[in-house]
C-alpha cells in the first residue's frame, strides 16, 4: 500500500491554524474620562550663577582659561600626559589577574564615594561639584613645573 503526500499530510492531526482572539472586559478607557483643562503654565526664572549651565558653556570656560594660560605649550603636556596615564591605567587594571586584584577595590571605592559626594553636594549642599574640582586643579596647577604665576 503505497502513500502518497497527501495521504501523509491528511494523516496528521489537526492543529488550529487561526490564533484565538481574546476577548476584552469592559474597563474605563482614558478617552470616556470627562475633560479638564489644562493646568497654567508656571514660569520659573532661573537666577544668574557663574557655574556653567550645558557642556558647551563648560567648553567655552574652558577654552578661555586655556586662552589664558602664559605657557600654552606645557599646559598641552600635561594634558596628553594625564590622558596617557588614564588610557595606562585603564589597560592595566583590566590585565586579567590585576583584574581582580585591582579592580574590586577601585569599584569599592567609587561605591562608598558616591553617596558620600551625593550626600555633600545634593543634601548638604556644603559645595558645589564645580567649586571643589576648581580648588584641586589650583592645587595641583601650583605644584606642577613650567605652570606657576609669574
């Protein structure tokens, strides 16, 4: 008795080919809601700081404290120095046994400081970030050869 591919195929059991369609319950559609007017627009005026308000106000303070530097040459430097030993330490700690030796505490440490700086800066409001990170770059641009006040 030979079988031929439709035998086979109407052999199979039926499977329902058509998804099942579910059926909603009643509930209370945003669009029946009774319509309110909208609320008045509040205005708030912002007062005037000197901390900068987007990047590009950063960049630009930046740029003319650049601008101002007397010896342009070493402040570039210095620059692709400390960029050079972030990208060195970066591949370092992620070396696979360094890895594990470093890498946990360093995340420690930036786990424990975060909510302390959170804490100073936003509860506290003791300083602002801007403030403290001008106060180390004065700190560190006074130690720093060829960057002194002449």
């Amino acid at each position: 008795m030979a079988l031929s591919l439709s035998t086979v195929c109407s052999l199979r059991p039926a499977v329902a080919s058509a998804p099942r369609q579910r059926v909603a319950a009643p509930s209370a559609s945003p669009l029946s809601a009774p319509l309110r007017p909208a609320a008045p627009a509040r205005r708030v005026a912002a007062a005037a700081s000197s901390k900068p308000a987007d990047f590009d106000e950063l960049l630009m303070l930046v740029a003319e404290k650049f601008e101002k530097a007397d010896n342009k040459p070493v402040v570039i430097g210095y620059l692709a120095a400390a960029i050079g030993a972030i990208v060195a330490a970066e591949w370092f700690i992620h070396l696979p046994l360094f890895n594990i030796l470093l890498g946990f505490p360093i995340q420690f440490i930036g786990l424990i400081a975060t909510p302390y700086l959170a804490l100073r800066y936003y509860v506290d409001k003791e300083a602002e970030p801007l403030q403290d990170v001008e106060k180390v770059v004065n700190k560190v641009t006074a130690q720093l050869p060829g960057l002194g006040k002449k």
